[in-house]
C-alpha cells in the first residue's frame, strides 16, 4: 500500500485556525517535522513521515486535508502532479485512430487533466511539478508507446486538435452572437448550425442563449472545425433526451474517419456512442489512475460492479444493480394526489395535460423534450405558476427543487442547518442522519454556498428538499452536474425516502439510467404544432411510459443480461428491427 497526503488548498485557511493540524500530529510532538509551513503559509504534510492514524483530518476546522492508503501506485507512472500535497494524475487513456473512445469516472478525478494534456495545452510534469520537464523528458517517458507518437506530433504542431470545454455555461459571458461564435468555420460552422436547429438563434448573443443552446453551439463548433482529434467533455450536459440522441448519431459519424474521445456520464449515451472506454478511478481531488482500453460494455460493467480483475483493485464497496419494473397492482397502489386536467396559456406556447393519480411510495419520472412544458406542469402543482384553466391540487403539502439553482447566501450548509433547526417543516435528524451521508456533503458542510460548484450545490439542494416532510416532493432535473455515480447515489437516496416516507415525488429529468433506477412510472410529454403547444399525459407504469417516449425519439432500449441496465440498441441491427416490429422499444427483463 502506498499513503498518499493530499491538501485542499481552496478550503485552508491557515490564518484562521490553530494550526491543529501540526499541533495535535503525533510524529510533530516526537521532534519530527511532518507537517511544516510551506512557502505559501499553509501546510505541507511529509508523506514519507507520515503513519496515517488520521488525527490531522479530524483536527482541521475545514475539513481540507486527506490522508489516503491506496493501492502501490508506481511512481513512474505519475503523468502529472499539482504541487507537493496536490492532485495526480496516472497514466493517459489511448485516442484512437478512428473511432471514438470514451473515459468514464468520477468528478475530480482527472478526465479534463487528462483531454488537456492529450491536447497539448497542458505540458504534464511528470510528477516533478517544480521543474516541468518539457517536452523532450515526456518523449522520453513514452518512448516505445502509442503516447509518444501522439505527443511528437503535438510537440511539432503536427497534431490538430478540436475541444469542447465542460462548463459551457462559460461561453455566456461572451458578447458576441451565435453566428459570430462560428464564423471561423465558414461554411462547416454554419452547416452545423443548421443541424442542430440553431439557425434562427443565429444572430442572438451568446449571453440570451440557454445552456441547451450553447451546448449545441459548442458542440457545433468543435465538429465543425478541421482536426485530427477531437476532445469532447460532457457533451450531454442541459441537453435533453432527443437532442443527446442527435448528438450522439453525429459524433458517430465523426468517429467514422476521425478520432473522438469523448467524457460523458450518461451511461446510455457513453454505450451508444463509444467502440472502447477507459475507466479512472481514485479520490475526487486526490488521484486518478486510468486504466487500461477495453470494450465499452464490459468497461461500464465493471464501473457498476466496482472491482476491476486486472489491477486487483476495488473501487465501489456496493456493486450498482438495476431493477425492472413489473407494474404495482391496482390493490397495492394508495393513491395520495388526484389532480385534474390543467392548461397554460403563454403568447407563444399551450401546455396541457391530463388529470391523473399518484400513489403513496411511488417515484414518477417526467420525461419528454425541453421546452413541451415539463417545468410549467411542475410549476403548476409547486403552485408557483398558476393555471390558466383547472386547478392544481390543493390540500398537499409540497416541497419543490427548482431546474436552475443559484446560491444567494453566503451562509454554509452548516449555518443552514442551525438556522432551520427550530423549524416544524424541517426534518433535521433525517437530513442529518440520512441525507448528509448518502449524498456525500460531509466535506462541503462548512463551505460558504455561493463557493459550491454546479454538482455540490445540486446535491444539496435536494437534500434540504427532502428534509422537508410533505406528501408530494417535486424535483426538477435532479441528476444535472452530477457525475454517474452521484447519479446513481441521488436515485437510490430520492426512492428509499420516498417508500420510507410513503409520499410521493415527481422527477423532471433526462437521464435514461437515472429514471431506470429512481422511478416506478412516467409521465410522458411530447411537443405538438410544430412547438407552439405541448401536451402531458400519464402517469404511466415504466414500460408503457417508456415505449410511448422511445416511439417519439425513434429509439429502442434492451437490457444488459449480467446488470439489467439499459442499453441502446443500434439502428438497424437485429434485435433493433425484432422489437420495432413488436411495438416494444423499451424491453423489460421482467415482462
């Protein structure tokens, strides 16, 4: 085993504590210097020094320092390191030479270190972050490898290189317009476009464009542009099912002639798009180790199942298992919400939608393209938007987690919890005991919620929705920012509270592995007149709610036989034509 020290350098705050770190470190009151001020004023802990009894992690006020026993890494395998008691990086995933490849892991743990260094706007260290090596000692390092023609050819400028960045949001604070945004790409820019049906936002600026929009315009702009690899970092983000599916198909293509690799967390489109994947592993801010290519089913596989046979190394201590979804009978459902049809008039948009019934226990998904009301209808029953015609259930408490999520107080988690202690609608022993653990907050309690990323702050905004008691929980697009596994953790954790509580929840979001896991139906929202109206119907039980979806999107679903997830069947292959012609787009193990 070897111990790995890491410090969080953006949580320390060394003039505002004891130093408890170094004064309760057992090896710094024997007369030893493990854990010293460093050039920067916080501290810098000896990993050869230290004996890994943990003392340090309990002691810091900020919880900003990780003490790590991991499998023996080979030192010689280090591509890049951030700073003594910073963040490394192993090995590098192979681009293809056409095809596309996929990297599949959990946030923080390398896959953006690693595009940017395959692209060549990162030199990697090598481990030796005080004297970057150049690119001479990495051609040294890979001689012999694939790697080291690939980086000969960055090292010449022989290598053309396309990337799409991971927070795309970022590109709003430009001032130009859509069209501008791809006037470098002439004719290809503008065809791409088209293909994405961005043609009418052309002239808009990038700032008045949605983050579905700039996704696609992202997108449109790497593809568009003439490389020899192109490096796409979740390209699924705020994209909803219909156009994650028509980016998927596109970048196939590409893949046809070109080389692709691809980041991406939604596992039904990393299966569909990808021929080989490669899985990192390690500690969110600590370390990552890439592993070796391998088809990408059985890399998925083995994510879910966390145990990789290779290395001899176990990374999830609970495999991910999937379930089908036979239909509950009509006796043991306990209805909770009946809510008539509803309508909503805008000047350029109708919603409707039927009347229905949730029952207690039941979590029910809300699927369709954006922008066919789903929001509106959640709006509606949140009672933050009122019908134009009926009448939203009234009589149930409600507690609602809006789609877009901004942190206006400076205020921690923490404080949050002292503040709603006293308060009859907030459940703080469950929040406590339940919902900190199970989605992972422990080490964001005390850091202010404006300084949260996208993914934190999601996670904790549907944890203090949940803390509250009600009969109908709403959740606008839960899974957005989250890595797979913190995918899979929220639709574990909103389903067992959900059965526990014997309430009911409504789940507004995309990701087909994410509502496989969390819901036991649909409701279905399809657009109509040509996108001026948009109706919603249901709920459905999960199969029928599904077919009646992939009919839209012109997809089929099967699943896996070892896992049970889903999985996207190829246009046109055997089992795609077989179910197509059975009207079952969506199979169920269990039907």
């Amino acid at each position: 085993m070897a111990r790995i020290a890491i410090l969080l350098e953006d949580r320390c705050h060394p003039t505002e504590c004891q130093w408890e770190c170094a004064s309760y470190c057992p090896v710094n009151r024997m007369g030893q210097e493990c854990i010293v001020k460093g050039p920067s004023g916080q501290p810098i802990i000896s990993e050869t020094l230290c004996i890994g009894c943990g003392i340090c992690i309990h002691k810091c006020p900020f919880d900003a320092i990780k003490i790590l026993n991991t499998p023996q890494a080979d030192e010689a395998e280090i591509v890049h390191r951030y700073g003594y008691n910073g963040f490394r990086l192993y090995r590098l995933p192979l681009p293809p030479t056409t095809g596309i490849t996929g990297l599949l892991g959990r946030n923080g743990i390398g896959k953006s270190t690693a595009l940017r260094v395959l692209a060549g706007t990162e030199v990697p260290n090598l481990g030796d972050w005080e004297h970057p090596a150049g690119w001479s000692a990495v051609l040294r390092r890979f001689k012999g490898t694939q790697l080291a023609t690939h980086f000969a050819r960055v090292q010449k400028g022989e290598l053309r290189t396309a990337m799409k960045p991971q927070y795309v949001d970022k590109l709003a604070e430009g001032s130009e317009t859509a069209a501008g945004f791809l006037e470098a790409q002439g004719a290809a820019g503008r065809q791409a476009l088209a293909e994405f049906g961005l043609e009418s936002k052309a002239g808009q600026k990038l700032s008045e464009l949605s983050g579905g929009e700039l996704q696609l315009l992202a997108i449109a702009r790497t593809i568009s542009t003439d490389a020899d690899l192109y490096l796409l970092d979740e390209p699924s983000s705020y994209l909803d099912i219909v156009h994650r599916l028509q980016v998927a198909r596109r970048l196939r293509r590409l893949g046809e002639s070109k080389s692709v690799l691809v980041v991406e967390h939604d596992l039904a489109m990393l299966d569909y798009l990808s021929d080989t994947a490669h899985l990192l592993y390690g500690e969110e801010a600590a370390f990552g180790v890439v592993t070796h290519p391998m088809p990408t089913r059985g890399a998925i596989n083995t994510y879910l199942g966390g145990y990789l046979r290779d290395e001899n190394v176990r990374f999830r201590e609970v495999p991910v298992r999937f379930i089908s979804h036979p239909p509950k009978l009509p006796t043991q459902r306990r209805v909770a919400v009946r809510y008539g049809p509803l309508e909503k008039r805008f000047p350029a948009f109708r919603l409707t939608t039927s009347g229905g019934e949730l029952a207690r226990g039941e979590t029910i998904g809300i699927v369709g393209p954006n922008a066919t009301g789903k929001t509106t209808f959640v709006r509606m029953l949140a009672g933050a938007e009122t019908p134009t015609t009926g009448t939203a259930p009234k009589g149930v408490t409600v507690s609602y987690k809006p789609q877009y999520l901004k942190a206006t107080q400076s205020a921690s988690l923490r404080e949050r919890m002292v503040t709603l202690a006293g308060d009859p609608a907030f459940d703080l022993g469950l929040f406590e005991r339940e919902l900190v653990p199970s989605l992972h907050l422990d080490g964001i309690l005390d850091v202010a919620l404006t300084d949260l990323s996208g993914g934190e702050l999601q996670r904790a905004a549907v944890a203090l929705a949940l803390a509250r008691p009600a009969a109908l929980y709403l959740l606008d697009e839960p899974s957005a920012y989250l890595d797979a596994d913190e995918r899979m953790a929220m639709a574990r954790v909103i389903r067992r509270q959900v059965e526990r509580q014997a309430c009911t929840a409504l789940v507004v979001d995309h990701d087909v592995y994410f509502l496989d896991l969390a819901c036991d139906g649909l409701l279905v929202f399809r657009s109509e007149e040509d996108g001026a109206a948009g109706n919603g119907e249901g709920p459905f039980a999960m199969r029928e709610g599904m077919n009646r979806l992939l009919t839209q999107i012109q997809i089929t679903f099967r699943r896996d036989p070892d896992t049970l997830r889903p999985r996207i069947n190829r246009e046109g292959s055997a089992l795609d034509r077989e179910q197509r012609e059975r009207g079952e787009y969506y199979y169920d193990a269990a039907a």
